[in-house]
C-alpha cells in the first residue's frame, strides 16, 4: 500500500444554480466531466483586476524565478573553461533543475498571459 501514489485533488463548493450551469456545459462539450475541468482550468482567460494583494505575489515569483536565471547565467559564463572542465558538476546546475526551472517558467508565463 506505501508504493501506491494518488495524484493531488481539487475540490471546491458551488451553489446549486452554478452546479447546474456547469452540469450543462459538461454535456453540451461532449467531454469527461474531469477533461471539461482540467481544459477549462488551464485554457479559458480569465481576467484579474490588478490590485496590490493579486498583483504582488506574482511579482515575487517572477522577480525569484529571474534571480535564479542570473545564478544559472553566471554558473555558464563566469568560470574559464579549464575551471568548467574540472568542477562542472559543482558550478552548473542539474538538468533537473533546469527542467523544473523551465516548468515554473511556463506555467507563470501562462498564468500571467
């Protein structure tokens, strides 16, 4: 039972008028009611009025993610070749690191635009 993995869930509370709307559009799409959620979750724009409260925490990611960017460019650049050669593993980042830094990049520009 210990090696069994469940994927994370996403529940929320409706009103009964709301449950109907979306029970409706379910079934006119034709989709699986979980593919209805997870394409309308990631692709329908929604628009956010900019206040401080929403506005800032994306500009903490953004400013983080970038900060990051610069450690990477100087783990590349800054170092000779000789100084790569011999201590690449400790200098430069891993391709995991890489890849999740590549994720978080998507997903907040797709957040963001």
């Amino acid at each position: 039972m210990s090696n069994r993995h469940k994927n994370k869930t996403i529940s929320f509370r409706i009103t009964e008028a709301e449950r109907k709307q979306i029970e409706a559009r379910i079934l006119a799409s034709g989709m699986m009611k979980k593919d209805y959620f997870i394409r309308s979750c990631i692709y329908n724009r929604i628009c956010v009025v900019g206040k401080k409260e929403t506005i800032y925490p994306l500009v903490q990611t953004v400013n983080a993610l970038y900060l990051q960017l610069l450690e990477m460019q100087k783990a590349f650049t800054g170092a000779d070749v000789d100084t790569v050669v011999t201590a690449i593993s400790d200098t430069l980042p891993s391709s995991e690191a890489i890849k999740y830094l590549q994720t978080e990049y998507i997903n907040m520009l797709s957040a963001l635009f």
